[in-house]
C-alpha cells in the first residue's frame, strides 16, 4: 500500500485479537491493511485496535467487512 497516495479509512474497532484476524482476511483477499493499537499499558493486552484499508479498497471489502463485524460485535 502506497500511503503517499492512498487515504486510509478505518474500517473496524475492536480489540486487538479480532483486527488481527480481520487483518489476515484482509490479505487474504490481497487488501492490504495497517492496525493502530490503543493499549493503555503493556499489562493490558486487550486493548482497542483499528483497522485501517485504503479508500479505493474499501468497496472490494464492504461485504466481506459487514459480515466480520456482525459475527464480531
């Protein structure tokens, strides 16, 4: 993903466990994607993590994307 050109969008809000696995379908479809992790502390291993995709992938991902966040609220 070339970021110089590509805006990202944030596409999921959740803990870091389930980004990193919508991450791993997100490649599997060869959307590249970067997670931003909001830990509080380094006891914290739970924390909330945001996916991000670039703006032309998201359509490729919409279906896909709203079947993941309706089994992982």
């Amino acid at each position: 993903m070339n970021e110089d050109h590509d805006n990202l969008v944030s596409v999921y809000l959740g803990t870091d466990i389930t980004a990193k696995v919508l991450k791993e379908y997100l490649s599997e479809m060869e959307i590249p994607s970067v997670l931003k992790s909001e830990r509080n502390s380094s006891i914290d291993r739970t924390g909330d993590c945001e996916v991000y995709i670039a703006e032309h992938d998201v359509e490729k991902a919409k279906s896909m994307i709203a079947e993941f966040k309706q089994k992982n609220p």
